[in-house]
C-alpha cells in the first residue's frame, strides 16, 4: 500500500512540474519574441543613423554575427548585405518591410526565409536619401530556450524529485500508520476518531463480521454440545431397555423363574423391547429432522383429516386408559408435510392420553382463519408445572420419570413436536396448570412462507 501511495503521489508531482514547465516556457518564449523585436526595433534606428552619417563605410567598422544587415536603394537593389553575395540577391522592392518603410518611414514583419531557411523578424527603416536599412534577425526557435534553460530545469527536477520523494514516503507513512496500528479485536473503539473517520465503514464492516462468526462460532459450539448430550442421553435411555431385557432373560435361562412367573417375564420382556423400538423409531425421526433428510415433500392436505386419522389410531390406548377423546373444528385445508402434522397431531394426543385420569377427556380442535390454521389438543390431565413448561420440549426432558416410563414415554415426543412446528414456520404455546390439565395450542401458516 505504501509503495502503491507513493507511486501515485510521485506521478502527480511529476505531472504537476511537467504542465508548470510547459506553462513557463510558452510564456517565456512568448516574452523572449516581444523582446528579441524591441531589441531589433532599437538596433535598426541605431544602424539606420550610423548608415545616415558614415555611408557605406559604417558597415566596414561593423562587427556582428547575430544581425542580418541589408542595405537597399530606393529601386529596391541590394547594395550591400552581410550575409549573402548582394549580386545574387533579387529586388526587395516587394518585401512587407521595406514597402511600410518606404510609405511609412519605419515597417516590420516576419516571415520564413527561403534564402536562410529560418523564420526571421525583420525591421526597415527609411533613410533621409530614401534608401533603405534593413535588420533582421533569426527568430529563437523553442528548443534553443528550452536549451538554455537546460541546467537549472535539469536542478529544479532533481529538487522536486527528491523533495517529492521524502513527502510522498512521510506522507505514505502517515496515511498507513493508523491503518496499521489498528486493534481489530476493538475496531469499535476507533468510531468517531480524527484519523479514522474515512475508514469509519469498513471499521464498520469488520465490527458486524467480528459479531457475526463470533455468533457463528457460538452456534458451532452449542450445536456441537447439544450434539454430545443427545448422543449420551440417547446411550443411557437404550441400555436400561437392554439392561432389563438381558436381566430377565438371564433369570429365564438359569431357571431361576418359577413357571407361573414366565409368562409375566415374557410380558416384561415385550414391554421393554416395545420402549427399545419407540425410542429408536423417535431417535431416527430426530434425527432426520435435525438433518433435513427426511425427503419430505409439500403437498395439499387437510389437517382436520390428519387429526382424525391419528385421533383414530389412538382411541384404543384411550378407551384402555379410560380417557375420552373428542375432535372438533372444521376443514383446514393446507400446503404442509403431511406426516409432519401427522406427528405432531399424534404426539400431542398421545401425551393428552397418558398423562390424564381415568375418565378424563382430550379435546382436539382445528380452525382456520386466512392464512394460519390452529391446532389446539386440551386435556384434563395432570398438568404441567410453571417451571418446567418450556423445558418438556427439551430432549429426554420428564417432569416425572417414571410416570413417563410407565406409560411408554422417551422424552422424545415434544422435541419432534416442536421441530416439525419449526420446520413449517409455525409457533406454540402452552397453558397449563397442576391437577386442572394442559392446552397445547399450535399455529401453522396455511401456506408455506
Ligand atoms: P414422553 O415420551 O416422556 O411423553 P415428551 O417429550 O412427549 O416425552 O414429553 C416430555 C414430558 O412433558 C413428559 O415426560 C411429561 O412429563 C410432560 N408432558 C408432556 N405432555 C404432557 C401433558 N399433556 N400433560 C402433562 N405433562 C405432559
């Protein structure tokens, strides 16, 4: 960066010098021509009374180099010319110069001339015999002033280099310090500072990416923990199935079982082999949750017909517990994932079944409004207590373990509930009280979002 800022503020003095000199001597060159003319202007009088007084014997005491000097008579012939053989010169009647001369007494111009191949000036002036003196004098051409300025141009470069050389690095160095001496783990505490406030955005920027992989990397973590957690609970919940079952069944190898006590063990057996299979069919179902590989597919459905269906797949644990189940509500067609509701309509009337009393009841009721259809599974079971009515949708989370146990529970059947609720966007509450009953309420968007 620094040697990026240098460049740049290199080039820039060096252009800046380049277009100050072309400025200069476009002005200097114009000057030295006004000059180079006054000058000329001057020295044409000067020969012009020279010539008047000593004739042609002025020119014989006459010493120049830079001059041109024409004499010509009032014909127009060339009688005497510094320069050039006067015998080959033409008439110089028509020249621009020496026609004001004649008329005015005094004329100039310039022009290129083919006998010398340069631009001249040229300046007559009008003898008192009516002849007439010409000067003329090789106009500077540009190069020969940017020649003479050669030497200290050559200086004023090496100067402006070197001194824009220093100022550009100190410069380099003062625009990159702050950016280098930055904390990035605190760009925050830069907001607002004199040497920071153009750079204030991308302070910004880094702040926001700073919260976001730190918020990132948090989720990581968590995920990562409950991961971990799920995996040991989910060991402790399968070996205490296998733990009965190989006890038993040890008892039943050894013997050690009278024959009327068989067909309870049996019986045990089963039972535990039932919780082994509903916790694994829970944890898989999670699990494909979690993962989003369950390839669950939108389609039209109707979620009262849902509840039906799994109303009528658990009417016969219901009438076994003695529980009374009623459905209510009208059509609620939606765009959803049908097994989804399924599960959620048949965990939430499972728990409403278990975790009632003999002769309780379970209402299950389904509305719908424009676009959000409503669940509601109400029961006059045992209720939820305040402090753990968040938590039953945690994993493995009981309110009473062995309650739970002894009616088949995993601790899974909210988790699911509330994941399948989460995948269609959708929200739930609970309303419960100890002894009185519970009311889980779920909204769905009719369409998806
Ligand atoms: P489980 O398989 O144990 O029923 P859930 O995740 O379905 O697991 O429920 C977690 C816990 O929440 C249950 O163990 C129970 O203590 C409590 N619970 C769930 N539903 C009800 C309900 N309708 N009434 C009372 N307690 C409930």
């Amino acid at each position: 960066m620094n040697s990026k800022i240098l460049r740049a503020i290199w080039t820039v003095a060096i252009l800046v010098f380049l277009a100050s000199l072309f400025f200069i001597m476009t002005i200097s060159y114009s000057y030295f021509t006004l000059f180079q003319k006054n000058l000329l202007r001057n020295e044409t009088e000067l020969a012009a009374q020279g010539v008047a007084i000593s004739g042609k014997a002025f020119f014989d005491e006459l010493n120049t180099s830079n001059y041109r000097i024409t004499w010509i008579d009032h014909d127009g012939n060339v009688l005497y010319d510094n320069e050039v053989d006067s015998e080959k010169l033409g008439n110089h009647l028509e020249r621009e110069e020496v026609k004001l001369a004649i008329k005015n007494g005094y004329g100039e111009s310039d022009r290129y001339s083919n006998t010398l191949a340069h631009r001249q000036f040229y300046s007559a002036k009008k003898l008192p015999d009516g002849s007439i003196l010409r000067l003329s004098i090789v106009q500077a051409a540009v190069w020969t002033l940017v020649l003479g300025f050669a030497q200290p141009i050559v200086i004023v470069i090496f100067i402006a280099l070197f001194l824009s050389f220093v100022l550009a690095s100190r410069l380099a160095k003062n625009i990159t310090k702050p950016i280098n001496e930055i904390d990035l783990e605190n760009p925050e505490s830069y907001y607002g500072k004199k040497d920071y406030k153009e750079i204030e955005p991308l302070l910004r920027h880094i702040s926001a990416q700073k919260i976001q992989l730190k918020r990132d990397q948090e989720q990581i973590e968590q995920t990562a923990l409950i991961r971990q957690e799920f995996t040991a609970n989910v060991s402790h919940e399968l070996k205490s199935p296998l733990h009965a079952i190989s006890g038993y069944a040890e008892l039943l190898e050894n013997g050690l079982v009278r024959a009327e006590d068989i067909r309870p063990f049996a019986r045990k057996i089963r039972e535990e082999s039932s919780r082994l299979t509903s916790l694994v069919e829970d944890i898989i179902n999670l699990t494909k949750l979690d993962s989003g590989e369950d390839n669950r597919t939108l389609e039209s459905c109707d979620l009262y017909r849902i509840a039906e269906n799994a109303i009528d797949s658990l009417q016969s644990t219901a009438s076994e517990l003695d529980v009374n189940l009623e459905l209510s509500g009208t059509k609620a067609p939606m765009v959803a994932y049908p097994e989804l509701l399924h599960s959620i309509v048949y965990n939430l009337c499972d728990n409403a079944i278990k975790y009632n009393h003999k002769g309780g009841s379970v209402f299950v009721k389904v509305s719908q409004d424009k676009d959000r259809t409503t669940l509601s599974v109400k029961d006059t079971g045992i209720g939820i207590p305040k402090e753990s009515q968040e938590r039953v949708f945690e994993r493995f989370y009981r309110v009473d373990k062995s309650r739970s146990k002894e009616v088949g529970g995993t601790g899974l059947g909210l988790s699911i509930t509330k994941h399948a609720v989460l995948v269609h966007r959708g929200s739930f509450k609970v309303v419960s009280e100890v002894g009185k009953g519970s009311e889980f309420i779920i909204i769905l968007p009719t369409q998806p979002t």
